[in-house]
C-alpha cells in the first residue's frame, strides 16, 4: 500500500512470526534487503519504499487498531521498530478495511490507532461511501502525482514519542558541536539547524544534498552528539533523530526544509517530522525564530516547504500556556496498490524446506 508519500507492504501480525527475530528474517527477505537495488524482493531501493507495516485488533480499551511500522534500508540488515512513520500510518485504516479487521461505521468512518512503536495514539477518518473505503477523491499531496480521497490523521499525544519528552535537552536552543540546534520530539525526533549555519542555503536540491559528502559527514558528526545530549545513547546505527536544515520560506509558506533521514535527503518530509517542525515554528525561542513566518492566534497553519511542495500542519496552543501544544492534525492519502502473496525463502522461515 501507498501510505502517503512512502510505500510498502501491510501485513495481519497474526500472519507473520511470532519470535522477533524470525520476523524480522522474513521482513528482510520479503523487501530484499540487505542489497541498494532490492533485485530479490518487494523494497523500492530507497528508504521511503522499504517500510512495511504491521496491524492488528486493538488490544487497549478505546483503541481500534494497534500499528507497528518497520523501517527498512536497502543496503542493510536492520528492522527498526523504534521510530514511527506518519505516511505510513495513513494506510493502517484503509488496510483494516480491507482485510475485514474492522467494519465501516457509514459514509465517513473514524478509528482510533494506536502506534506501537511510540505508544501513541490517534484519530483516523477516511471515506467509506456504501461501506467501502474509497481511495478517489480531491485531495492532494505534495511528492504524489493526482489525487485521491482525503485522510485526516488527527494526533492525541505525540510529545516525547521516543525521547523522554518535548525538548528533550530541557532547552529550548543549545549549541552542539559548534551549531546553534533545536532538540525536539513532538512525533518525532528531530535535531533542527540553521542551513547557513552549515554554509548552505537550505534551498538545493535533493541531488545536491546528497552528493554532498563533506555536509553529510558534518551532520553526521551533529547527530552523533546530539543523539548523547537528547538521551538516545549512541544513534550511530539508529534511524533517528532526523537532521533537518532550516531556511526562511521563498514559496509563501512558514518556513523551508531539507531532511535527512538520517543520511539521506528525503525528496519531502516525513509526517511526523512535519509536526514536531511546526511545533518547533510555534515555540517561541526556538532555532526557527527570525526564519518562520507566522501569523498569530492560538490556532495556528505551519506550511511547511520541502524539496517538492509543502506540507500543512494544523497546531493548536493551550491558552493557558503557549509552550504546549494541544492538538496536531493533517490531511494525508493511501492507495491499495496490490493484494496477493510473497514468497519467503524456507530456511528464512522454519527450516522447514517448505515455502512460506
């Protein structure tokens, strides 16, 4: 299933293995990884297409679905269950639909999720007019040609997803290695610098960026450190934090982004990393002071720009205090692409000399 701007196949978990380890074989094998072209599996050969996702009935009161997102990378080893994926997240209601996990409530359903990776959870609506969920409509995003029904994701508490809360440094700003950052997790962890800072722009292209071997070694070395100063130990074979460089905006948006993922500059930007930039563009003091332009109010639009358009976010501030975010909420889109069987190698599976 398309889940936003990423990509990658949904399974029922009550299909898969239930040892971690065996799991994460077949996912492997399933994708074709470890190899940068996938040649022997289902992975897109970049990072967006090698993301699978994991459902199944909730298994907390209240809650619908419970997700679990696995990232992949082309040329490694590695399952991470740790981070979560936003775009990913806009699929989970649609495949549930789908595989019958659950029914829909009318021509709009809404279901709660709960994300596994990060325990946390959120409101989904999608279209289900006579009862089928429909992926055809206006809506549209940036990084996906067309348009297709509108999905709303609305976030119940995304604050200190993996990090030990907001601003997990306790700071506001800090200076780490030698750069002025912004340490933040509302969704996701990200460390947040100025792209001149660097001796960039913040407006080249992702081809630019990522031929770029002398900045990705210096943001590698940034996040290496900021992993320590933000409780994360060390990341240096973790997919997070994100690295996202800062410009004031040039296409009437709040602010311009360039987001690495965390070695790669990603063609958008992630969901979740869009929510914690826009609440990092509502806190005032932090390293987007003097590059983002906002208009006023409790109820706040945050456009943020990417390489390939821009994405909206929907803050609410709590009155009573203006460093709290109340609500995050975002319009995505999902597309079932395909239905049908992968075949995972025997021995990857149970050694059972039988084809799973």
């Amino acid at each position: 299933m398309r889940g936003g701007t990423s990509r990658g196949p949904f399974f029922r978990e009550a299909d898969l293995p239930a040892d971690i380890a065996t799991r994460d074989r077949v996912l492997l094998a399933v994708m074709g990884s470890p190899d940068r072209r996938q040649i022997d599996g289902l992975g897109g050969a970049t990072p967006l297409t090698s993301k699978v996702g994991i459902v199944r009935p909730g298994s907390t009161p209240g809650v619908d679905l419970d997700f679990l997102f696995a990232q992949l990378q082309p040329d490694k080893d590695t399952v991470d269950t740790t981070p979560n994926c936003g775009n990913m997240l806009a699929a989970v209601v649609p495949f549930a639909l789908e595989t019958g996990m659950v029914k829909a409530q009318g021509e709009i359903s809404t279901f709660r999720v709960l994300t596994l990776n990060t325990d946390m959870q959120c409101d989904i609506t999608v279209q289900t007019p006579g009862g089928m969920v429909s992926y055809e409509g206006d809506a549209r995003i940036d990084g996906v040609p067309g348009s297709s029904a509108p999905i709303k994701i609305n976030f119940l508490d995304t604050a200190g997803s993996v990090c030990s809360g907001l601003l997990p440094t306790g700071n506001l700003r800090d200076v780490i290695d030698g750069i002025e950052v912004t340490c933040i997790d509302n969704g996701m962890p990200l460390v947040m610098f100025r792209a001149a800072d660097v001796g960039r722009t913040g407006y080249e292209s992702v081809g630019e960026m990522n031929a770029d071997t002398e900045l990705k070694a210096r943001i590698e070395r940034l996040r290496i450190a900021c992993g320590h100063a933000m409780g994360l130990g060390d990341v240096t074979t973790k997919n997070y934090p994100k690295m996202t460089l800062l410009a004031p905006p040039r296409n009437g948006g709040s602010i311009t982004t360039r987001s690495f993922i965390p070695h790669v500059c990603h063609d958008a930007i992630g969901v979740l990393a869009a929510v914690t930039v826009g609440t990092a563009c509502v806190l005032d003091g932090s390293i987007t002071r003097g590059i983002a332009v906002m208009a006023g109010g409790n109820a706040k639009t945050v456009s943020v720009e990417h390489p390939t358009g821009e994405f909206s976010v929907e803050l609410e501030l709590d009155p009573a205090n203006p460093q709290s975010v109340t609500r995050a909420a975002l319009l995505r889109t999902a597309r079932l692409i395909m239905r049908g069987e992968v075949m995972v190698p025997a021995q990857v599976w149970n050694n059972s000399g039988d084809t799973q």
